[in-house]
C-alpha cells in the first residue's frame, strides 16, 4: 500500500485520501471491521483444518457483504459499496 502515500501520483490523491479517511472509521465500527482476533482465528482454521477449501469467511462485515452480493443487482450492489467509500 506504499502507493497510498506517494505524493508525486497525483492523480490518485482524492480516492487515496478518500479511501484512508472511510477505512479510518470502517476500523472503528465493528460493523465494518472483523476484530483481528477473529481474522487470526480463521487464518489458523485454514492452515490447520486439512481440507482443500480456498475461501473462508471471516465475520460479520463479510457476512454483510456476501449477503448483499447475492441479493442485488450489480449495480445496485456497486452503488452500495461506492456509498461506503465517498
């Protein structure tokens, strides 16, 4: 992510600013974040549970976003994630 704090790429200034500032509070709710303990967890679970499954879902933030990838249209879908982020 050094890209992100790069001041000579110019162009990318107002989505990385953007992006840190939303990410900032994302952090914050735990409607937004997985707790780390939980993302450990489940790194561990997948190193450990002798299956081939390639994708885990880690918490409640993915849940959400699983959930409103199967229940909407792309674009609404698009549109949903765009509002999290501007």
């Amino acid at each position: 992510m050094e890209f992100f704090f790069n001041d000579a790429l110019t162009d990318y200034k107002p989505f990385t600013t953007a992006f840190l500032g939303k990410l900032g509070v994302m952090e914050k709710q735990p409607t937004y974040a997985s707790p780390p303990e939980i993302v450990a967890e489940t790194i561990y679970q997948a190193a450990t549970d002798g299956t081939s499954q390639f994708r885990y879902i880690v918490g409640e933030d993915a849940k959400m976003l699983i959930h409103m990838k199967e229940n909407t249209n792309e674009e609404e879908y698009l549109t949903n994630i765009a509002q999290h982020f501007s």
